[in-house]
C-alpha cells in the first residue's frame, strides 16, 4: 500500500445543536462525508460544511442515510428499495447544490442505512442504482468485503472500500453494534495499527483480512482530533501518500 485515502463524517450539526469537530479535523483528511439533512445537518450546515472542505482541498462526499433526526440514522428501519433508490438521489441532489462545481467527488452511506446495505442485496442494488442515475463516476464507499461493495462493482461503480480506525469489528466483517459497549476504538495506538497493516482483529480474537481504499474516523468522536492526526502522522511515516480516493 503506497497511498490510501482518510475520510470524516462532517456536517451533522443540526439547528442550535453543535455536533463534531469539523473545523479541526479537516486539515488533516483528503475525503468529507456530508450529512445531506435526513439524520443529520441542515441547509445552512450543508452550505458552511462544504465551503470549509473546498477551503481545505477536501474532496466532497454525499452522506445519505434514514430518515431519522432522533435516532441519527443509527436505528434499523425498514424501508423499501424503491423508497431507499429515490431517497438516494433526493440527498445526493441536495448536496451537489452546494458544490461550487456542481459536482460530488463520493457517496457514502451513513449508519443502519450503510450496515444494512452491507448484508442485504435488494438494498444494495437500489443504494447503487440511485447513486448511478444521478452520477456514474461517483465513487462508492463501502464496508470492506461487505455486500454493498460487491453489487457496486457489479453495476460498474468505483467502489472504495472501507476500515473504520474506531470502530470494532464482529468475525463475519460486520461492525460491532453502538448498542454494545465495546463498539468504539479508544485506544490510539490500536486506531493507528489497522491502517498500517492489511488485516483487524475482531473482537473474538479472530483475524479478518482487508485491502483498505479509504480509512475512516468519526467527527463526533472523543478523540476525533488525536486520532486523526497521529494517523496521519503514521501514514506518513509507512511512507503511505495521504490522498483523495
């Protein structure tokens, strides 16, 4: 691996409510997922989350999720794969009206919306479908050796896979719920170890193996800060470029 990819979910204020650290985080990322307004984020947020990444060279992504203010995207929802196909296109639309060009850079699914997609085909296929009648050059985001991935490549997207440097990991490649209490990475020198090696251990003890595109760490994390720049700083030192997917 000489090069790879570090996103941040940003843009998921809301309101009066301040959620992230966007401004410090985006220094030190080439890749920004933006909350499109259904779990998180507002008109006004999408507009100042967007000028701050292109004042940052950071490409822009679309980051779609339920309809789901309250649970932020994160609860299981059912939703039909024609309502999932359009409500792709309406949140990727939106974003790219912010877009200097016009343009978007990548899609990214957020929360129960991306883990669902993971797994289960018919979502996958609408999730896909959506992003290439709106775009086909948009590259996809998915979870490593997940489901989505694979149909992505199959309807001929660019598809980046994806390890999360907080997140934990179940033996199937799945990640651990946030409804468990050993979800989340707050160890930074285990957050660093995953993006310079090709396999994670999961919480059984088991080692899955993975080739990452795009590294991912959380904005609204308690170490969103730390983590990302002593990644950046061991990217660096792997001799591994940090750039745009």
């Amino acid at each position: 691996m000489t090069k790879i990819d570090l996103n941040c979910d940003l843009g998921e204020s809301f309101g009066r409510y301040t959620l992230g650290l966007d401004e410090e985080v985006l220094p030190y990322i080439t890749s920004a997922n933006i909350a499109c307004g259904f779990h998180a984020g507002d008109p006004e947020v999408m507009q100042q989350t967007v000028t701050n990444a292109e004042a940052n060279h950071v490409e822009l992504g679309a980051h779609p999720g339920l309809r789901d203010l309250q649970g932020f995207g994160r609860r299981k929802m059912a939703i039909a794969p024609a309502t999932a196909k359009a409500e792709m296109k309406y949140q990727i639309g939106a974003l790219m009206a912010f877009s200097a060009t016009g343009k978007l850079h990548h899609v990214k699914p957020h929360g129960a919306l991306y883990n669902m997609a993971a797994k289960d085909t018919a979502l996958a296929t609408a999730i896909c479908e959506g992003i290439a009648e709106v775009d086909d050059s948009l590259i996809l985001v998915a979870l490593a050796n997940g489901e989505l991935a694979r149909v992505g490549r199959e309807k001929g997207l660019r598809v980046a896979q994806e390890v999360f440097a907080d997140r934990q990991y179940e033996a199937d490649g799945s990640l651990v719920s946030r409804t468990k209490p050993n979800a989340m990475v707050t160890d930074e020198d285990e957050a660093v170890s995953r993006v310079t090696q090709h396999e994670i251990v999961a919480v059984d003890g088991s080692k899955l193996a993975i080739t990452p595109d795009t590294i991912c760490v959380h904005g609204d994390g308690v170490k969103a800060v730390a983590f990302v720049k002593k990644i950046h700083a061991a990217l660096t030192a792997n001799k591994i470029d940090v750039v745009a997917m």
